[in-house]
C-alpha cells in the first residue's frame, strides 16, 4: 500500500524495483548470496523429485497473463484434447476478453474472467475447477503467482526465467515440496525438434563421454524494449539495474538436458564478465525522440553477457547472452564430447573417424534412428500449429500427457531453479570482478540419482 492508502499498482512495483536496484552494492550482492544459501538438509516435506502427478481425464487450466505470449499458449492448450480453459486472468480487460473469444471460437465454454487489479490473480489460484495454472507475465510476477498457485492446490507452469533471485528460487523449491504441487518451468526450447533428436543421440552414446558445452540467448530485440506495449513495458527496466545474464534458460535448458543436470551431475559454480554497455543507448538515441524520458535512462547491464559453469563431475559450459546488439538470432546448442560435437544455427555434426575428414555434415542419416517419438508421432501436427516452429505444442502436449496418465512431469521445481540461478549469480559473479559464485543445491543432494 503507498502512504495515503491507495493500493501499489503493477507498474509502480516494477519502477520502485527498478530505482531500488539501481542502488544495489557489491555489500548487498554478496549478503543477499549468503541469505539465499540454505543449509543442504533434506526437506522436512520430502523432495518431489519423481513424484507423479494424479491422473486425470480432463484438464483443467487457468492462465494468468494473456497478452502476446499468454494468448499463444492458451492456443496450444486448446489444440491438446482433454484441455479445458476455465479461467482467465489479466490486469488489461480487453485481454480477457479477447481470451475468451479464442475460447469460445474453438468450441468450449466461456471461461471466468479475473480482470480487477494487481492481485484478482489470487481469486483465480481459489477457485476450485483449477487443476493447473500457467503463468505468463513480467518476471517479477512469476514467483508469487507460482507460489498463490501451489499453496492453493494447483500444479503450476510458470514462464521463463522462473524467477531472477536466488532467494526466489528457494522459495519456488521449499513451497512445491511443502504443498507437494509441482512448480515446471515451460522452458519450450527443451522441446525443439533438434534439442530432442540430440538428446537421444546423447543418451545413445555417439558423442562418447560428454565434456563441454556452449548455450546462448543471442536475439536482436532492440525495437521491442522500446516499445510503448507489451513486453516494453517492463523488459527494458532489467537493463537499468543489472548486470549479468538477464535471460539464461532458452539455451542452458537443452544443455541441461544433454549434461543429465540434477539427474546424476548439478552445476557447482560460475564465473561472469559483462562487456561495455554502449549499443541499448546508441539505439535509443537514434530511434527515440528526444523528449522522451527514455533518453533519462543510464543502461547497466553490458551489451553482451558471458558466463563460465563448471559442472560437480567436470564438465564446462560457455553461457551468452545479447538482446541489445545487431546480431542474428543464435542459441548456440553445442554438445562436445570424446566421441564428437554437435553444433545449432545452423544443425551440424562431427564424429570422429566419419567418412571425408574433418568436415561439418548434417543430421539427415541419423533422423531415421534418433528423431524423438514425439516429432514422429504429432510433429506434422506441432508444425502446423506454429509455436516456434511446433516446441511450443509439442511442449504442451507432453506435460498435459504426463498430467493425464499420472506421470512424472520431464522437469520439476529444481530444474527451474537450477536454470533460472545462473541470473542472480552472473550479477553477483560480475560485481565481483568475475569472480566464482557457487550455485545453491536446490536438490539438497538429490541430484547424485539418475533418473
């Protein structure tokens, strides 16, 4: 509440973080890296690591935030049979309404609509006709509609990052075991059609024992944290106020994956440097008017982000990310080991001793054998829908079938953790210097199984 009563709106929260940061020390980075440290005990609630979902035949779904990418997901879940939208929640009306229009359209009932302020959210996580939530909003929204969701009984898929603290990733972790509701981050990159034909090249031991790999955000959005709706409303104040990697899950999930992180490996620290941070203001100045407010703005966060992960068994991995210079869109997505590399953008593979030498071919002879079921069964399908290129139907597709059949979902609250964590420590690692940050074992040990 501010002082004369009235209630703090989403936009104020947003600014009022965005001042508060801008003031934050290398005292503070290194207090609150301490504070986010738990003590590595088992969780008095039990891990939830494998724990199934209940099986049901319908599924219900609230979603929380319905702009560009809510309203494109909330397609995908109509295109899943069994799903059912019952409700709807967003601080704009006409996004709720245009919501339930699609719904209607494709057949199905109304759903119930939340549209009155900052927290009517809360109202949608009570409801009782609510078997999961799917949240996609700004950041900083992510976690206390995970946890309004999970205390309230609903299994919850939240967007990426699932949080950006340290602090905030525990609370994730100790809130899904404590209410034993599953907290999935809805990396959709971790269901690309070569993220899913590689993992089973990895899992079938062509690139022998797994060494090293290299993971990145690289995505000119320059226009977009400049715009006056959608995610330039609030995606551009992240760069006044840190400094690291600001987006790090789309290519360290696959990497993830690939390296069996949390499943027999975890990540053990990070190292972080950021480079000047001139292209964000070079562009404004160019395309913003002069007596915009904009022009106020000082960036802190540096034109590109690199950052060093050194895994518990070994293994290294090189994370970028660049969303402020003229670059063409990159995830990376190399795999190295002692048998051979895999590259992305575009596809590529080297395995020692292949015929012609040391020389780049493509996946083609291996797709027979190692595409992934899920792009042999529905992919045609995943294509014609279009979220990014059919990851996103195919994502949803898989956790609504692991919901439907009483599965475990393919990630969990520790994943989200893990891959959310190298945010908070890639400032931390910066402000000091590029120095080594540990990473908290979200797992508290769990990570040594394989699974």
């Amino acid at each position: 509440m501010k002082q004369d009563g009235s209630k703090i709106s989403r936009r104020d929260l947003i600014k009022s973080a965005a001042m508060a940061g801008a003031t934050l020390g290398l005292a503070d980075l290194r207090a609150s890296s301490t504070a986010a440290e738990e003590p590595i005990t088992p969780s008095p609630a039990g891990s939830v690591i494998g724990m199934r979902f209940e099986p049901r035949a319908v599924i219900r779904v609230g979603i929380i935030g319905v702009g560009a990418r809510g309203t494109s997901m909330l397609d995908e879940f109509l295109g899943v049979d069994g799903v059912r939208i019952t409700a709807l929640c967003d601080v704009v009306k006409d996004k709720c309404v245009n919501g339930q229009r699609v719904i209607e359209k494709s057949g199905h009932k109304a759903p119930a609509l939340f549209f009155n302020g900052d927290h009517d959210f809360e109202n949608l996580c009570r409801r009782d006709d609510v078997d999961f939530i799917y949240i996609a909003t700004p950041w900083d929204w992510h976690v206390p509609m995970a946890i309004a969701a999970m205390k309230n009984g609903k299994h919850t898929g939240v967007e990426v990052p699932a949080a950006v603290t340290l602090k905030e990733c525990w609370e994730l972790v100790n809130t899904s075991e404590r209410t034993r509701r599953h907290c999935i981050m809805m990396e959709n990159c971790c269901y690309g059609a070569n993220e899913m034909m590689v993992l089973n090249m990895v899992r079938a031991g062509l690139f022998g024992e797994l060494i090293h790999g290299e993971a990145a955000y690289i995505h000119d959005l320059r226009s977009l944290l400049f715009e006056d709706q959608s995610e330039g409303l609030w995606r551009r104040f992240p760069h006044v106020t840190r400094d690291g990697n600001l987006y790090p899950t789309h290519g360290l999930g696959p990497v993830a994956q690939y390296m069996d992180i949390n499943r027999g490996d975890r990540f053990d620290y990070l190292v972080s440097m950021s480079s000047l941070s001139v292209s964000l203001a070079e562009y404004r100045d160019k395309h913003i008017a002069s007596d915009s407010t904009k022009r106020k703005e000082k960036y802190k966060c540096g034109d590109i982000n690199t950052s060093m992960i050194k895994t518990e068994r070994g293994r290294t991995i090189m994370l970028q990310h660049t969303v402020s210079t003229p670059r063409t869109y990159d995830r990376i997505n190399l795999i190295s080991g002692t048998k051979g590399v895999f590259r992305d953008y575009p596809p590529r593979l080297y395995l020692d001793g292949q015929e012609g030498g040391e020389k780049w071919t493509n996946l083609d002879k291996h797709k027979p054998e190692h595409e992934h079921r899920l792009w042999k069964n529905i992919g045609e399908l995943a294509r014609k829908r279009g979220g990014h290129g059919g990851m996103d139907f195919i994502m949803v597709y898989r956790l609504m079938q692991c919901m439907r059949e009483g599965l475990a979902p393919d990630m969990d609250v520790y994943d989200a953790a893990a891959v959310s964590a190298p945010g908070p420590l890639s400032e931390m690692s910066v402000a000091q210097g590029s120095g080594p940050v540990k990473f908290p074992d979200y797992t508290r040990g769990g990570w040594r199984e394989s699974r």
